[in-house]
C-alpha cells in the first residue's frame, strides 16, 4: 500500500464533477435512500454547490478520482463540509483524511469561522475520523437529512472552548 503522499488534492473541475455524484450515490445507497436533498447537491454541483459560494475537492491516486468532499456555504457565514466519499477498494489509503484536511484549509481560506458537518453513528470510521480532527459533537437541529443523527462542529477560532 501507498503512503498518503500518493493521493493528490485538487479543486472542482467541469471534467471531474460527475465523480461527486457518481462516489456518493455509490456509498448512500448500500446503506441509506437517497433524499431529495441529496440529488440537489449531486446531480448539480456546479450550480448548488460552487455557484452558492461552495467547493469541491477531489482525491486522485494514480491519476484516478477515488474520492470526493463538498465544502457548501450556509447563511450565516458559516461552512457545511457534505459529501465526503472514497471508493471502498482505496479506503485505507489516507484519502479521506486528506479531504477533510483540505476542506478545512479551503474553508479557512475562505473566511469561514465554523464548519459544521451532519452524519450518521453508524459511519464509526467517518466520526473517529472527525474526533481526531478536532470536530465536537452538537445537538442536531430537526430538518436536515434524515439519515443525520449526529451534528459535528470545528471552530477555526483559539479559544474554541470558550465559544
């Protein structure tokens, strides 16, 4: 296996945009339905996610697209990272990591001063993954997706604790 180094980041391209639909379509439905909100979000990335003043970013391994995250811009300023997908056959790779890593560098870049995420428990490795990344666990508001029963929140603020 290929050390993390081997995954390449890169930004929304027209040429790359069906993988953030194809990647996450794949992953939602071995275990969820898909929600109108979903397809919203995956069948027209370009215009709901970076027209609104969102990104999206890419994992590439050998000049393939293994996966995929969404950075989408909420009305108080604020980033939702959606989205985050590997193929099965790379997890393990680091690829992941390296997408969260680099949606908080962009929405950093971006002026963001919180990034909120909405998941589920029974994406264990996901919420591990987020924990050691700094996200603490929020109440999750009613009227987000369905399959959401877990709200996680990273502040780029020092005094966080005190927020």
């Amino acid at each position: 296996m290929e050390k993390k180094s081997d995954i390449l980041i890169s930004e929304f391209s027209q040429e790359h945009s069906h993988y953030f639909g194809s990647l996450n379509k794949e992953w939602i439905q071995k275990s969820y339905t898909l929600e109108p909100k979903d397809l919203e979000l995956l069948d027209n990335p370009q215009q709901s996610v970076i027209d609104s003043g969102g990104a999206i970013l890419f994992a590439s391994y050998r000049e393939e697209i293994i996966g995929t995250v969404g950075l989408r811009l909420l009305d108080d300023g604020q980033m939702e990272m959606i989205k985050l997908a590997v193929k099965e056959e790379y997890r393990g790779l680091g690829a992941g990591r390296l997408l969260c890593l680099a949606a908080l560098q962009k929405a950093k870049q971006m002026g963001a001063g919180k990034m909120v995420l909405y998941s589920n428990t029974l994406q264990k490795k996901a919420i591990a993954l987020y924990r050691t990344l700094g996200f603490v666990e929020r109440p999750v508001e009613k009227g987000v997706y369905a399959r959401a029963n877990i709200k996680m929140e990273y502040s780029f603020q020092e005094d966080y604790a005190t927020d």
